[in-house]
C-alpha cells in the first residue's frame, strides 16, 4: 500500500494517505468500489503513518487537509520510448528557488519550448527569485504561469538556454502503459532515467497550499527518485507528458506525476493573457 508524501515542500495528512490508498486497492482489486475498499482495508491503513516533505526542504510537516482519493483511468495504448537521451539532457535544467527559508529549495525542469520551462508549481510558489541551470549556463527565471490545483508552472528563461522537447499534443491523451526517460541531478551531474508508466491515474486532492479539494488528472510512475526531484519531466517518444511531484514514502520507486497533456489549459490561458490572474498569489509559500 502506498504511502505518499510529495517530492517538494508539502505533504500529505495521515488521513490524505488513507483515502489515497483505499482508493488504489479499490482500483488493483478491480471487483470492489472505492468506498467498498475504504471499508475493508481501513483498520490496516491506519498503520501507514504520517509522512514528510522529501525535496528541497526535509521539513515539511503532515497538513490537516480533508482527504484525497486515486482511481486507476483506464489504459488505452502501449508507446515505445524514442531512445533520445541525447536531446533530454540537453532540454532539462536544474532549478533553485529563494522561497521562504534561508536555504534555497531546488528541483527540476524541462525546456519545451525556446525560452520557456515547464516544472511543478510547488518548487518555485513563493519565490522571491530562481536561478536556470543547463550544463555551465545559469540563467534567472521567471514564472509566467501558474497553476497551484495542478501543480504546474512555465519559467521565462534565456531563449536560447537549451534545445525543447515539445509537449504531447491532443493525439497522444490515450496514453496508457510506457516507458520514457526523466533527467535528475545528482552532486551537480545531470543523470538520465529510465522511467515506466504504470497506469493513469485521477486523484482528488488538495492543492499545493493544503487547500480544498481538486481533481488531478495523472500517472503512477516507476522510477526511482530523491530529494530534489520535483518537476522532472517524463518524456515519451520525444515529447513531454507528465510532471512529477509526489512519491510513496517507503517506495522511492513509485512517483506520481501530473499529465502535461490534459492538466496544462489554464497555463495556455495565462501565456495567451500574458499575465497571471490576481487570485493566484505568487508570493505564497507552499
């Protein structure tokens, strides 16, 4: 059973674990409903136990939030991976944000189209300014779009930073089981990982401020990943299709990721306006 805790600076109540893994047994056990399951396995989630941030900042603490559940969308293809390591390590780049603690939080991006870099909202929300880095290059970024429900976000850099890879576009949403790569950075090193989509999944949540409760359209992944990982981009066959910000506490192999492909429409409205809406308060820390 799963255990969550996100790959940046929030993190997930006990009873957000719960519901979360109720709901996938649910789904693995494909004979019961969701609140069927809750009612099974209930006395032995309870054994799960909190959790903790595990990027960036290691101290993050368990929010209140009222609870959130994952059901399993089906698979509708198998994709093969296009073998273009060469072009993920040139379009991924380091991220490091000045947020609200004195040491900098950092993670992970991906140049998908020139000047513009897609990563989690949850590693830049609040920041006061973000430093870009590709190879010896090392840029300032901005957000130009935010979304905290989705946990998405676009920084303005250098247009000539690194080479994009593109978003999927609308023929690739049916897809289902793959394996693609991400990039991660380890003692200042780029790394290339093989990375395996195991099912789609929709989970009610929070949002990235521990608030309400929304719908997250997205993937389990398998791939192991660290602290520091948050918004490294799942490419598939040569395009961007998920964004990873979460993982299991006691599996650092099972991820979970946001679909780049259905989740982005309200950063494509932010890019077109040219501005982000007064409601989402950029200078909040998550």
């Amino acid at each position: 059973m799963g255990v969550f805790a996100t790959v940046g600076a929030m993190s997930w109540s006990p009873a957000t674990l719960r519901a979360i893994g109720q709901a996938e047994s649910a789904a693995a056990e494909g004979r019961l409903s969701c609140w069927r399951a809750v009612a099974v396995l209930g006395s032995l989630l309870l054994m799960a136990g909190t959790v903790t941030g595990c990027a960036g900042s290691d101290s993050a603490s368990p929010d209140t939030g009222s609870g959130a559940r994952a059901e399993t969308s089906p698979d509708v293809r198998v994709s093969s991976i296009s073998g273009d390591q060469t072009q993920l390590m040139d379009a991924a780049v380091a991220l490091r944000a000045q947020r609200c603690r004195a040491i900098p939080d950092v993670g992970v991006g991906l140049i998908i189209e020139s000047g513009r870099v897609l990563t989690a909202a949850h590693v830049v929300a609040g920041a006061t300014s973000i430093t870009v880095t590709n190879g010896d290059r090392e840029v300032p970024g901005e957000v130009l779009a935010f979304d905290p429900t989705q946990d998405l976000a676009i920084i303005g850099v250098a247009a000539d930073l690194g080479s994009p890879i593109p978003l999927a576009n609308a023929a690739s949403e049916s897809l289902g089981a793959a394996t693609g790569h991400i990039a991660v950075f380890r003692d200042g090193e780029m790394e290339v990982r093989t990375a395996t989509i195991v099912r789609r999944v929709a989970i009610t949540t929070e949002d990235i401020y521990r608030s309400g409760r929304h719908r997250r359209l997205g993937y389990e992944i398998d791939v192991p990943i660290e602290s520091g990982d948050s918004g490294s981009v799942v490419v598939v066959d040569g395009d961007a299709v998920a964004v990873i910000w979460g993982r299991a506490r006691h599996d650092p192999r099972r991820v979970w990721a946001t679909d780049a492909i259905r989740s982005v429409s309200l950063l494509t409205e932010q890019l077109a306006a040219g501005q982000i809406d007064d409601a989402i308060d950029l200078t909040r820390c998550s």
